[in-house]
C-alpha cells in the first residue's frame, strides 16, 4: 500500500511541478512588453496559453474521472468536500483562461487598452494555481500519509 501511496503522491507532484514551471513561463510572457510584432507576440501569447490549458486539462483528468479525487474520497469520505470544491476550481481555471484569450484575440496593435487587465488577470490565476496546487498536496497528505489507524 505504501507504493501505491508513493506512486500517487510521485504522480501528482511531478505534475505540480512540470505545471510550475509553465507557469513561470507564462507571468514571464506576460510580463514582458510586446516588442516588434504585436500579432506575432499575441498570438505567441495566446499559443502559450493554450497550451498550458491542455497541459492543466491532462492534469485534471489524472485527478478526475477515476484518477486521485475518487481514491481520496473512497478512502476519506469526510474530505469529500474538499475534494469537490477542487474539481469546481478545475473547471473555473480553465474558463478564465478561455476568457483571458478571448480578450487576448480581440486585441491589436492600436487598442492594447485592455493589456494591463490581461496581464492581472493572468497573475491572479497563476497565483489561485499555486493556492489550489498546495491545497491539493494538503490533502494527498491527509489522505495518504497520516496514519489515522484504521486498514484500507
């Protein structure tokens, strides 16, 4: 059982990892000014985006659907509320980022009014991922590794 523990929590964590490291990608982009091109940075930024939501949708499907929220419910039912709150979170992330690139594409080099309130936006998610990431690892911790006595 200690494996299947392990592997979990391995599992999970290199996902919080790879998932951080996006996202300090992302707060960089972001960051930055677009230089020379506008179309080329936005749509660069956009790409950038995206591909971190499908990174975020993979690793919400290792959590959901079966993956480790059904485990922690079946063996925690009292953290089951815990556990919903976070896949509510899951879906909330991803229609902010839809939203993000929404305004992202109706953008253009004319009219970047709109580049300081991406820019907080993008940061406050980030900031809410890490929030979510280390209520995540609380509750693989409470789950897994506290030995509250009882068997499987």
């Amino acid at each position: 059982m200690a494996d299947k523990k392990s592997n979990i929590a391995s599992r999970i964590e290199e996902e919080h990892a790879s998932l951080r490291q996006l996202m300090k990608v992302i707060g960089e982009s972001v960051g930055r000014d677009p230089e020379g091109d506008f179309g080329e940075w936005k749509l660069e930024l956009i790409w950038t985006l995206r591909d971190f939501q499908n990174e975020l949708v993979k690793h919400f499907d290792l959590e959901e659907d079966g993956g480790f929220m059904d485990d922690v419910i079946r063996k925690a039912p009292q953290e089951s509320k815990k556990a919903e709150v976070l896949e509510m979170e899951h879906r909330e992330f991803l229609d902010e980022l839809d939203s993000i690139t929404d305004v992202l594409k109706q953008m253009n080099e004319q009219n970047t009014s709109a580049l300081p309130t991406v820019r907080e936006r993008v940061l406050a998610l980030i900031n809410k991922l890490h929030d979510h990431e280390a209520s995540e690892r609380d509750l693989i911790y409470t789950v897994y590794f506290q030995d509250i006595g009882v068997g499987d």
